[in-house]
C-alpha cells in the first residue's frame, strides 16, 4: 500500500501537537506550586498554616501546667451557605373601619391580618486547629448554623 506524503505530513501535524501537549501537562502540574492543593499536614508551623490559609479568626491561648509549653487554639470560620426565608408571625385582626347602624350604635370592622417576618439562616464551616510552641498538632472541623429574624 502506497502512502502519499502530503497525507501523511498532515496526519502527523495533527497528531504531534497533541502528543506534546499531553507529555507537557503532567510536568508542568508537578512544577507548579499553584496546581497543589491546599492541605496541611501535622507539624506545619504557623507561619505556613498562614500562608495558606490567611491569618486565623480568632486565637485562643491555652493554658498549660508545663510553663516551656505554649499551645493556642486558632479557629477559622467560613461562611458555607446562607439562605432567607419569609415565615408568618401570629396573625392580627387591624380595625380598618367604623360604621354605625340605624340606633347609632356604633360599631368597627376587623379585618384579619398576617404579619411576616425575614428568617435568615447561616451555614458555617468552623476550623480549629491545636497549635503547640508554634507547630499543628491536631485539627478539628464541624459545622454550625445560626438564625436571626428581622
């Protein structure tokens, strides 16, 4: 079977892009910090956690008999979900008018009334992690929700 070159060349102008393309993306994944994901590992210091992460919410020192060791609690909070809500309150009767018969009897009109009100609810992630003298040394993670009424 005879193949005729302008064939060829063009099959290969396909392929070879591709190819390359393919080899090249594995390596340059593996050399790029930015394509990791984030994770932390025990042992990390401060410093690190930070740098990943940011600056914590809140940091809570704790207290230890032994006076070499400082160990702080940094807790990161993470707004996950929020949603809002229109719930009825108890409902009202308003006078919307007043009206008098033929004895001058006087008398008012209740109209019947619902009052509402916005629920608004939050979703959120909460980190804890157990730093001991500037190093992680255990992790915690749960969620928490919270609801207001306007």
């Amino acid at each position: 079977m005879k193949l005729r070159l302008p064939i060829v060349l063009s099959f290969l102008c396909l392929l070879l892009p591709a190819a390359f393309a393919a080899d090249a993306t594995p390596q340059a994944a593996a050399s790029d910090p930015a394509a990791k994901k984030k994770v932390i590992e025990k042992g990390m210091t401060g410093d690190e956690i930070a740098g990943l992460f940011g600056r914590p919410a809140e940091i809570k020192p704790m207290k230890q008999d032994d006076p070499t060791v400082q160990a702080e609690q940094w807790i990161y909070r993470r707004k996950l979900k929020e949603t809002t809500a229109s719930s009825a309150a108890a409902p009202n009767s308003t006078p919307s008018f007043s009206m008098s018969d033929a004895n001058n009897a006087a008398y008012q009109v209740h109209v019947p009334t619902t009052q509402y009100r916005i629920q608004r609810t939050t979703v959120y992630q909460l980190t804890a992690l157990l730093m001991v003298n500037g190093r992680l040394e255990a992790a915690k993670q749960w969620t928490e929700q919270t609801e207001a009424y306007d």
